[in-house]
C-alpha cells in the first residue's frame, strides 16, 4: 500500500471516530433546556415548555462596549424591550470609546424607554486586564452598588460607581420601572448580540427549572456576504468539534465552554468561582469563565441560540481573518508544539480526502480515490446540520476544506502575529501572553 493509501485510509478512520466519538459534536439539537431538574417537564401556565419560577429573580444586564456606535442602534433596543417579569436593569459599560457610544446609548435609552439603563466608564484597564474583563468587573461591582442602594444601605444610596463616580442612570420614568436591585443574576452580553423579547425570560427559566449555574447560548452569527457563508457556519462548527456541547452539558465532565455574546450567570456561582479576578488575563474570556465556574462545583449549559443574533457584519475576509487569528494562538496556549500538531491534524482530517481524490483520479488508483471520496463525503455530511442551521445553500458542505485551509493559514497567521507582539489585537489595545502580563 502506498503512503498516500494510508494516510487517506487514516483520514476516513478520523472521521468515523470524529462522528461517533466526539460528542457528536456536529449535530445542531442542543437547544435551551426544557425540562426540569428531575426530568419531568410539565406544563407552564402558558401551556409551553417548563414551569415558570413562582418569584423571578432579578437581573443585571452587563453590556461592555467599546467604539460599538455601529452596532448599537441594532441590538440595544432589543435589550431595553425585554419582557421579562422579574426586576432587571441594564449596566453599558462604556470601554473608552472614541465613537460616542456611550451618548448614542443614552439617546436610544430615551427613545425606546424599557428596561432601565445606566450608562458609565471604568477608565483604562488596570494591570494584567484584559479591556473586556475590566468592564464586566465594573458593571457587576455598578449592580452591586445599587443592589445596596435600593436595599437602603446609606453607603450606597447616593448611587455611586464601583470607583466613587455617579453613574448616569436612565430609565423610563414609569411606576412599573424594574429595578436591578437583587441581581441575582447577571447576564454577560455583547454590544453587538441583538435578543428577541423574551430572550432574558427564557434564559432565566432554564436555569432556575434545571438548577444551572451558567446558561449560554452561541448567537446566531451574521452571513449576508460570500464570505461570511464561507467562514462563519465552519466557525460554529469548529467550536463545536472542540467543545462539544452535550459534553460541555455533562455535569461531571470535564470539558467546558461558554460562548461569550450570551451568558447568564448566577451570581453566588461568581462568587464561588471569583470571577471575574480568577480570569482576568483572560483573551478567550468565555471558555475562562465555564472553566472556573465548572471548577467551583458550578452547573454549566451551552447551546445554539434560536432567538439571539449577532448583528456585526464581517463583510469582507480581512474582517473574518482578523476576528479568528487575534486569538486562534492563545487557543492552543502559545505552544509551537500545539500549532504543529494542530496544522498536521487540519491536514489529514480536511485536506487529504480531497487531495486522495484528485490523486486517485489523475493516477488511475482507484483505492485512495474511494477511501478519499468516503471521507470528504462523512465530512460534508457532517456539515450539513450547521448549513441547515444557518439556512445556507447545501453546496457549501463540499466545499468545508477549503474553508479549514483558511483556518489553517488563519491559525499559523496568529502565531506569526504573536511572535512579533501584534497577537491579540482588538479595537487598539494588544494584550500580552498571561505570563509576560504584569
């Protein structure tokens, strides 16, 4: 047998064990929770999914954002119209934005009415912060002032920031206004993840009927351009395949995993898992943050999203390039040894079923042409359920190795940029490796 036989038979074993052994990592079932702790799921009064808490808890929204001007006007409203029956208030924590992001919040605020808003800056990153973390710091330790506040703490009343300044506060003016004063949960959300209206109520409602700590939801990515259909449902999938989710789910498992734009989180499991202060260096802050949670004894659930989208275009490769190399090396930890092993792994799994194909084709062999046609055919039926997910045309799925060599030279990319110090760039600010962190 020649070596090109080997290593396309090697390929196809890949993928049936990727298939069968890996979580099943490429189905697109898992979907918020609607049963509860026991397993029994009966009715709701509205007749739909799992029962409503008797009292609903109540919850901070914690919004960092920097220069989201752009984005804002599509996903903030959302935010501030959602129905939820429990007090919550939202905190946008304005991360040294140069666009008036923090203004344009203000005004939508004013137009839309909802949910009340406090609009505030933390000022720059304190040493070894990521700008990120540093926000969400600020806007738990905002809710916590004013949970103090609305308690009637007069160490709190005068509704002063985490850092002695007062915090600008908008709300509708109504007697029906929910206040944010418990926080019993935060809800961890990007400036540009846009949620139906009953978004909050139903994340709320999985994790209170089924005892979870941490409930996230992987939005719903935006593919309008050619590229984006190419690159962004390959992004989910990859995810996945690292992170299966019915594992992620396994109470006792191991592997964890949150998807940033969308997190609530209980706030005694903070608490418990000291974030964000355990995390703070963190890059791949959601992927920190379920670990440390999940450490603590916490229950974690992640998921695809049915009714939480992402509104920020990435209309051109450049855009989707940068938004995946900026932290594709920190994902495999700076290890040269990492990124080798990595290169040659996208190789054999994505590459060689096609190459065997072509070879057997052009050679006249006919074994590593049905050994590669049987792996590129498990690989693109792999990838159907996320193309379904994402409503896209079926002829994407042939075409996912070409889509994994732009990871690849994505992937390679990132560590070239890290070794020259422009690794984890984003919006103006790079961070340094955590170990070179001050």
């Amino acid at each position: 047998m020649s070596a090109l036989m080997w290593i396309a038979a090697g390929s196809l074993a890949a993928w049936l064990w990727l298939l069968l052994g890996q979580g099943f990592f490429w189905r697109t079932d898992v979907t918020l929770p609607r049963t509860g702790a026991d397993g029994s799921e009966p009715p709701a009064p509205d007749g739909f999914g799992p029962p409503e808490p008797a009292i609903w808890p109540s919850v901070a929204v914690v919004v960092p954002a920097r220069d989201e001007s752009a984005v804002l006007p599509a996903s903030l409203p959302s935010l501030l119209a959602q129905d939820y029956p429990g007090p919550a208030e939202i905190f946008l924590i304005d991360d040294g934005s140069s666009d008036g992001t923090g203004k344009l919040a203000r005004e939508l605020a004013d137009e839309h009415g909802g949910l009340p808003l406090t609009v505030d800056s933390p000022g720059e990153p304190g040493p070894g912060w990521t700008g990120k973390l540093w926000a969400v710091r600020h806007g738990m330790a905002l809710a916590t002032t004013r949970l103090a506040a609305d308690r009637g703490d007069p160490d709190g009343a005068d509704r002063k920031d985490a850092d002695g300044r007062d915090a600008d506060r908008k709300d509708d003016g109504g007697a029906d206004r929910k206040d944010g004063g418990g926080m019993d949960y935060l809800l961890l959300t990007d400036a540009d993840i846009a949620h139906e209206p009953d978004s909050l109520r139903e994340l709320v409602r999985a994790a209170e009927t089924n005892g979870l700590d941490l409930v996230s939801q992987m939005a719903r990515l935006r593919v309008v351009t050619y590229w984006e259909r190419l690159i962004v449902p390959a992004f989910v999938y990859f995810f996945a395949q690292l992170y299966p989710f019915r594992w992620v789910n396994r109470p006792r498992g191991r592997t964890a995993a949150a998807a940033g734009g969308c997190v609530l989180l209980r706030r005694e499991a903070a608490e418990r898992a000291g974030v964000p202060e355990a995390i703070r260096q963190a890059v791949i802050d959601d992927v920190a943050l379920a670990r440390a949670v999940k450490r603590s004894g916490g229950r974690i659930w992640l998921g695809l999203a049915d009714r939480v989208d992402s509104v920020r275009p990435y209309p051109r490769l450049g855009e989707l390039w940068r938004m995946v190399s900026r932290s594709a090396y920190t994902q495999l930890r700076h290890n040269p040894l990492l990124l080798l092993l990595t290169v040659a792994g996208l190789a054999v799994v994505y590459l060689v079923p096609p190459a065997a194909v072509v070879a057997g084709v052009l050679t006249g062999r006919p074994a590593p042409l049905a050994l590669g046609a049987a792996a590129w055919a498990l690989m693109a039926g792999s990838y159907i359920p996320m193309l379904r997910y994402y409503r896209q045309t079926l002829w994407l799925a042939p075409l996912l190795p070409l889509t994994a060599l732009l990871y690849l030279l994505m992937t390679v990319d990132s560590a070239v940029r890290h070794h020259l110090g422009q690794g984890a760039a984003w919006k103006g600010r790079t961070y340094a490796r955590p170990s070179a962190a001050p």
